[in-house]
C-alpha cells in the first residue's frame, strides 16, 4: 500500500455499554492495521440513541481503550453533535430521488407488520408512501405533517459487494426493505449516519464485526446513490464463548475494565485478543507470544479468519502469567501499584527491597491481584495466615515452639544470607531430632501466612533478617 493510498480506518462504539471483548478486538484490529500502513486511526462516538447513550459509558470505552495501549489519532468525534451533516445528506438523496418521504405513523406500520406476519408475508415495509409525487409530499411536509425519510431500494436486481474476508457478498433488492433514513424527529438512523460520517471522514477501509454484514447493502446502495467509491469492507468474525454461543456475561466478563479489574496485564490481553480470529501466517503458526511491534509489523486482513473465534479464559490466563514473568520489575511495579491502590496498600518496603521482592515473584503470579493479596506478606508486616496452612502445618505446640527458637539462632547468627539460612536450620533440625520439612514447611507458613511459596530461603533473603526474626518470634502466638 503506497503513501497515496495510506488508510484511514475507524473504531466506532456506540456508547449505550461498557467497551466490550468483541468492540475491543474491531478496535484493535483497526488499530493494527492503521499503524501497519502509517495510516490513520479515527474515534467517533456513535451516540444518537440519545435514551440509552451516557457520558459514564463514553468515559469507559476510553478508559478502556487506554488501558488496551489503543490511541486514536483523530477524534474523538460524536455524531449527537454531526445532525446538520446526517440531514443535508438525507435532502442530497431526496433531491435526486433515491429517497422519499414516508407519512406513515408508527401505529400504521405496527399494524400492517403485525398483518403481515399473520399471512406469511415478510413483515417489509410496502412501500405506499413511494408513490406519493415529491411536489405533494414536500408540500405535506411544509405543512407540518411529521414524516420520516425512507431510502427507495431499487426493484429487482441484487446489490453486492467485495469483502476482504468473506469475498464476493451479494443481496437479492427485494429482500432488502426501503429503510428509514431520518425519523420524524430528525434523528438518524444508522444506516445515514454511518454513511454520512464515513464519507465525510474519508475512510478508506471498514473494518467491523460480522454481524454487520446485513447492513453493507443498505449502505452499498447509498455510497452510489451519492456517487461515491465504496470503501474496502473488512467483516471480522464474532467472538463466542467455549460452548460455540455469542459470548455473553454468562461465559464471565464481557467488559474490557472488567478484566483490568481482574489483575490482566494490558499486554497479555492484547496478544490474546489480537489472536481471536487472525492469524500471523504459517511461518509463525507455533508462536503464540508476539509484542505490540510484532503485531503491528505482521498483521493484514489476509490473516483474518472466517470462522468465529472462541474466547478461552485458561488461555487468557496462560498469557498472563507469561506476561507477567516476562516483565521487568520496574515495568511491572506501576502496574501493581495500581492494584495496591485498589486495596488501600501502602507497602512497608524500600524501593530496591520492593523490585528485587516482585523479581522472586512474579514466577509464581496468576494475575497482578496477587501482589495486593496473596503477597503481602512480602510487603507489609500486616497480613493474614490461612487457616489451612496453619492447620497442617503449625498444629502443635512443639513445632511453633522450634520455630521461635529458630528465630534466635538467626537473630544469633553473624551472617544472615540464603546459604546460612538454609545451613542453620538444617543444623538446628539435626540438633532437635526433627526432620528439616517440619522446620521448612513451618517456616513458610509463620513468614508468609501460606503452604506455598517459592524457595523458603529466597523468602527469608527477601525479607531480610530483622522480619525473619521478628515472625519466627511470634510464631507460638499464631493459632488456627
């Protein structure tokens, strides 16, 4: 693709949700794809419904789209503040007669449908108000009737068009119905004002879910009843959930914030959604780790597959936890501070003490939840034993008592690293006729609060040795 055809694609929500898994990954696809080719990326906020629009949910599907790495580079532009353009394209297609003006109450058109359906018929609008001559029908308007404004499909025939995942995709016209334009009130309908902006914003490439393969023709028609060269159509497909149905909440989150919430490094979210439904060619078909540039370098809407894709939270997981063990500390630290914001956590450590603790770690990390939960022992003197792990391990009385005379063979011992902390505590097993487990297995539970940690005496060389003694002190006082 030459400089002179450099894309400009779109991501265009309608603000009556939260950003969603399947707008996420159109958005992230028009955001690859824009950033392949140097291209542009534009925003616009799809708010003319104007009853369940808000500005919170505006405000998320931003939120969202920052935390995903996604920048735009025009807009955000919001169609509730674009009417004049919708309307004077609406008076252009009734000006050259692809269009007319429909009387029809919403009464009328619920009880033809209604009748419709009753015999059979395809509840289709029957198209009465065509025939009214535009002198008589302007001049009814004139006079105050309301009335909406309907697109007039042409009779027979089909409309058709190229798209870069599905091929050739063609419509019979009579299948198609005269579709409002403008309602009564003068409000759009999608299908004007996505025409309307698209071509007014010089899109070049409509890449979107394919549930919206049945709305193309109604804009294919209106592209050439306006004379314009249609757009490249890119229809990406669905996203289901394990049991091959449209995912919904009942699979888990559907919200992109959700999974924020739920410790996912941005990243990881990203590779993952990156990879529901596109593929990065053969070469690359056992590599499943790819960074942003990867991404962007490799993706093309050849890649894009028409089967829809499957989401999988154990793979999310998966990717996750890669993520976070691939991360640099210092990289990783704002993202867990963040969670330790969520949590009111103010960690009681030095700043080297805090990046060398998340390095022994972020191996053993599901989710960056873990550094405000299941880790604060290793931050903060204040944190809770599992019951369990007391249960199985410090039941008696003898094994607590062993471990605070532990802590005074530590608080005795001249040097106090991994190697010598590892040394005494065998030593003092042998001398007390136990075996070393007891001690271990203990231990760990009297410095961190649970059964599992990585190596007991990298922990103990994480804490240092003040907190080892204090906990090892205080272990004859910690009861199930």
């Amino acid at each position: 693709m030459t400089s002179a055809t450099t894309p400009r694609v779109r991501f265009a929500p309608s603000p009556t949700g939260y950003l969603h898994v399947g707008g996420a990954r159109t958005a992230l696809f028009n955001w690859l794809f824009a950033r392949h080719f140097g291209g542009t990326l534009i925003l616009r906020i799809e708010d003319t419904d104007f009853e369940r629009s808000s500005q919170e949910m505006v405000e998320g599907i931003l939120t969202g789209m920052r935390w995903l790495g996604l920048n735009w580079d025009e807009g955000p532009f919001y169609q509730s503040q674009r009417l004049d353009l919708y309307r004077a394209t609406a008076e252009k297609l009734l000006a050259s007669g692809h269009a007319y003006h429909c009387f029809c109450t919403k009464a009328e058109l619920e009880q033809r449908r209604a009748e419709a359906a009753a015999a059979g018929r395809p509840p289709m609008y029957d198209r009465r108000c065509r025939s009214i001559e535009r002198s008589v029908a302007t001049g009814r308007k004139a006079a105050g009737e309301a009335c909406a404004v309907r697109f007039a499909v042409p009779d027979g025939g089909t409309t058709s068009f190229e798209d870069a995942v599905f091929g050739r995709v063609e419509f019979a016209n009579a299948e198609i119905e005269d579709f409002v334009l403008l309602r009564s009130d003068g409000i759009p309908t999608y299908h004007l004002s996505v025409v309307a902006d698209d071509l007014d914003m010089r899109l070049t490439h409509i890449i979107r879910g394919a549930d919206h393969i049945s709305n193309t023709p109604k804009q294919v028609l209106q592209y050439r009843a306006l004379g314009a060269e249609l757009p490249v159509f890119a229809h990406v497909p669905l996203i289901l959930g394990p049991d091959k149905t449209r995912l919904s909440k009942r699979h888990g989150a559907t919200s992109v914030i959700a999974y924020k919430d739920m410790g996912i490094v941005p990243e990881a979210f990203r590779n993952f959604l990156a990879l529901l439904g596109w593929t990065p060619g053969s070469e690359h078909k056992d590599k499943e780790i790819f960074s942003s540039d990867d991404l962007i370098q490799l993706f093309s809407l050849d890649g894009i597959s028409k089967s829809n894709a499957v989401f999988n939270n154990d793979k999310l997981a998966w990717y996750n936890t890669e993520y976070i063990r691939a991360y640099d500390a210092k990289n990783l630290l704002p993202l867990i501070e963040e969670e330790w914001k969520v949590f009111n956590f103010t960690p009681e450590r030095g700043p080297e003490e805090i990046l060398s603790t998340i390095e022994l770690l972020k191996p053993r990390a599901r989710n960056l939840k873990d550094f405000a939960t299941t880790f604060r022992a290793y931050f903060s003197d204040s944190f809770e034993f599992e019951p369990a792990a007391v249960a199985k391990f410090l039941k008696d009385d003898a094994t607590r008592s062993l471990l605070v005379e532990l802590g005074k063979r530590y608080e005795q011992a001249p040097e106090f690293t991994e190697y010598w902390a590892e040394q005494i505590l065998r030593s003092f097993a042998d001398e007390s006729g136990v075996k070393a487990g007891v001690l271990i297995n203990g231990a760990r539970v009297a410095l961190t609060g649970q059964a599992v940690a990585p190596s007991l005496f990298a922990v103990m060389g994480a804490l240092g040795k003040a907190r080892v003694v204090n906990r090892l002190s205080g272990a004859g006082k910690i009861s199930a």
